[in-house]
C-alpha cells in the first residue's frame, strides 16, 4: 500500500501487478488485477449467472474507492455487472448473427458443460457499480461533476486501468467493459466503460463516472448512455477521411458521434 504525502512519488501499476492501493485524505483507492478465469471459477461463475459468460472474463479483477471513516465503499466487478445483464432474451439483438453465436459459444469454454439460454449476447450492462453501506445512500443530484476542475493541471498520484470482460461477438465486433481511475492530491476520478460494437447493426457506450472531492467528501455518479445505428456512425466517421477501422476500434472517437437516450446524476457527502 502506498499511502499519499508530500514526498510520496506517482505510483503507476505495471499490468502483471495483482494488487495496489492508495490512501489520499481518508480515502482508500485500491485496484486488483488477474489473469482471464480458469474453467473452474468460470463453470461456477456461469451456474450462479445462469447466462454464458464472456469469451474473456477476470472474474478476480476489482477497482474500489472506500471510504474508511464512514465504511461506505463503491466498487467495479465483472461479476455484479453482468449479473446486469439482461437473462430473459427481451432484450437479445435480433439479428442473423444471434444463431450463429451460440453455436460458437458452446464451443469457447473447453470442459464446460453448458445450456446456451436466450439472453442479451451483446452483454450489455448498465452497472453502475455495487455500493457496501446502508447508511450512506446516493439521492437523485443536480450539479454535475466539476469538469473545470478536472482540467487543471494537477499532478496524478495514481492511474490504473482495469478490464473485467470481452468479447468479440462471434467476430462480428466488440463488447468490452473497463475502469479507468486518476488520482489527484484533492480529487479523483472513475470512469467504468461498456463500449459495444456490432458490426453493421449499432454502437452502445454505457459510462458510470465517479467523483471525488476529498476535502468535502462529495461524491458525484454520473451515468450516460449512448446509442447509435451503425450506417449512421460509419458516415460520420467517413467525413474525416481518417483510417475508419482504426476509429470504430476506438471508444472516445464514437463517443463523441453518440447521442445520449439516458443519463442520472447522483450526490453524497460523506462526514
């Protein structure tokens, strides 16, 4: 554990780290980062779901922000988010390559046994991440996250990345979701990431934000969702006469194409 103080240097985890953690004015950032799930843990991770997980799923890998006066603590697991997941098919793209997913699937985990039930396969999710504490609750807020101090130059005392699943949609796109957290000597801030793209049907970003003012203890979850069809990315994208693959690979350049179809803001102050 690396505790911040005036002469404690940036800590920045190499990939193979498994564990780190830093302490800034009372609050506890820690991510956890694990090789891809072995058939075992996967085999039980798919009983307790009861959907198939993943073509990659780290099962192991968390981020989470505590706070240690009050016990409340927020954090991001593969697990919780696709237990999010929509499990009775309302919500399956409707699309030819569906049938041609689950033949797939039943082939991707070797040793598995498993029954393919209907369910949404692009394993989108809307997770917002998983809150311990029952004291502290977010409310419905009105202010948005500070983008202007975010601006600032101010130094990063930690940064880490951390994925906790993909899947490449019987190679007709992407489905991922990620954390990514930055750590500022009076802020932080948590962007958890669902990026999907399925190739000729539609783009889907899901972003959950959080944070962090130290000094008050204000804590700021801000959710969007964004959605467009894929013909239309694809036009917008062919405008800028740059290398189109390479873009649609690239989450922040479709973001900015998306329009939003939903969004909340959320507050608390932790004394």
């Amino acid at each position: 554990m690396a505790t911040v103080g005036s002469s404690v240097a940036a800590h920045f985890p190499s990939p193979a780290d498994a564990g780190s953690s830093i302490t800034q004015l009372g609050f506890k950032i820690t991510t956890h980062k694990l090789p891809i799930l072995k058939a075992g843990p996967i085999e039980e991770m798919t009983s307790k779901l009861g959907i198939t997980p993943p073509e990659m799923i780290f099962g192991d890998n968390v981020m989470s922000i505590e706070h240690k006066e009050s016990g409340w603590q927020i954090a991001f697991n593969a697990f919780d988010a696709l237990d999010r997941v929509d499990k009775t098919g309302e919500s399956m793209l409707k699309v030819s390559y569906s049938k041609e997913w689950q033949r797939n699937r039943e082939k991707v985990h070797e040793g598995i046994k498993e029954v393919v039930k209907p369910f949404d396969w692009s394993y989108s999710t809307d997770y917002r991440g998983t809150i311990s504490s029952s004291k502290h609750v977010l409310e419905p807020g009105t202010h948005p996250i500070p983008l202007e101090l975010l601006r600032r130059p101010d130094p990063i005392l930690f940064f880490d990345e951390v994925m906790l699943y993909e899947d490449e949609l019987a190679d007709n796109g992407i489905a991922m979701l990620s954390c990514k957290i930055r750590v500022m000597p009076a802020r932080l801030l948590l962007l958890c990431r669902f990026f999907m793209r399925l190739d000729d049907v539609v783009f889907r970003i899901r972003d959950t934000r959080v944070f962090v003012e130290f000094a008050t203890g204000e804590v700021i979850r801000e959710y969007v969702a964004k959605e467009e069809k894929f013909e239309a990315v694809r036009k917008n994208l062919a405008i800028t006469r740059e290398d189109i693959p390479a873009l649609m690979r690239d989450p922040n350049r479709i973001s900015e194409l998306l329009p939003t179809v939903d969004s909340s803001l959320e507050r608390l102050v932790l004394k």
